[in-house]
C-alpha cells in the first residue's frame, strides 16, 4: 500500500522537476538572446526620456557633381514629370560612386528635379538632380550617436533588417518574461514578498499613469 501512494507523488516530482528545468533553461536561453539589447534600449529610453536636456549639433556634409550628356538624357523633362520612381541604372551608378551614397529607392520626379530622400538613423540625406542643367547635388546630416542610437530604439529609417531584429528580440522577452513569471509562481511559497513586488511593479505605473499623465 505503502508503495502504491509513493509512486504518484515520485512521478509528480519527476514532472515537476522536468518542466522546472525546461523552465530555467528557456528563462536563461531568452535572456542571454536579449540581454545586450535590454541593456540598449534601456540607456536609449532614458536617452529619450531627457532628449531636450542633450544637446546636439548637427553636422553637414555637402557635394555636388555634373552629369555627363548621355546620363543627363535619361532624366531630361518627359511627359509625365510627377511620378515616383527609381533612378535609371546608370544615372545611379555614377550618383552613388562620385557622391559616395546609397541610390536606392524610388525617387520624386517633378518637371525640373529628380529628389531621392536618404533618410537614415540619427541624421538625414538627400540626393538632388537638376533635370535641364544635370547638376546633381546632395546633403548628409548626422545629429551623433545618441541621436542613431534613439532612432534604432524607435526603428526610425533603419531599414528591414533592423525591423527583423526588433521582432526576434521582442520574441525573446516575451520568452524571458513568461518564464520568468512561471519560475516566480513556483517559488513564491518560499518567498513571500513574490506577489506585491509584481503587483507593485502593475500598479505604481498604473496610478502615475491615472493621476499624472492628462
């Protein structure tokens, strides 16, 4: 008899001892995965947080380059000139390489430029072409670091590498969340203070939220 009730309580332990190690297995695998990018979106959300008190200068860098007459043909004024659409292959080329920028994109065609906008983290750019005359001139802005590093936070102009990343890593603290939460429920008999620190951790935000934020 003795046996027979021993051996439920053996497989509970068994369960509970498998599923516990699951759990810190995952919690520690989500942590590692996420823990540089914790650590960034931290500093950058107190970045924001005090955008106003950190001052920036903005630096420019200007270039200008001439088309040469067989590329400066391919964006002479046609009959369609507002449309949106990539630069021709070789104008592109010859852009990128004499202007050292991206080309990509698709550009803005009026009856007298071609603008292709090259925004990018922490900065600006832009690539302007004069349609009659070939004049080609360009800007790139740069605010510094805490401003790239404040545009990554927001995924502001990163482009969809930097989108794929974010999803991944939100993955990972969702992960690193839930079973954090699962290993908390698990040892909170021997810890009482579990459940009003993650109460608290809802309701200290919920009440600033309510009384001071209008």
């Amino acid at each position: 008899m003795h046996g027979t009730t021993a051996a439920p309580a053996k497989v509970k332990r068994s369960r509970k001892s498998f599923w516990l190690k699951q759990l810190h297995m995952w919690h520690w695998m989500s942590s590692a995965v996420s823990l540089i990018g914790l650590l960034l979106f931290a500093i950058t959300g107190f970045t924001l947080n005090h955008a106003a008190d950190i001052e920036a200068t903005p630096r420019s860098i200007e270039r200008a380059v001439q088309l040469p007459s067989p590329l400066l043909a391919q964006v002479r004024p046609d009959e369609a000139p507002d449309s949106k659409r990539p630069l021709p292959a070789d104008v592109a080329k010859f852009v990128g390489e004499k202007l050292q920028m991206p080309t990509t994109g698709n550009a803005e065609w009026t009856i007298d430029t071609v603008y292709l906008a090259q925004p990018r983290p922490g900065g600006d750019g832009w690539i302007s072409i004069d349609r009659a005359t070939g004049e080609v001139t360009s800007e790139i802005s740069s605010r510094g670091w805490i401003a790239y590093l404040n545009d990554l936070h927001k995924g502001r102009n990163a482009g969809g590498v930097w989108k794929w990343f974010i999803d991944i890593f939100v993955l990972a603290c969702v992960i690193f969340s839930l079973t954090g939460l699962v290993l908390l429920q698990m040892h909170a008999r021997h810890r009482k203070s579990t459940w009003p620190l993650v109460a608290a951790g809802l309701i200290i935000p919920a009440l600033l939220a309510i009384f001071f934020i209008h």
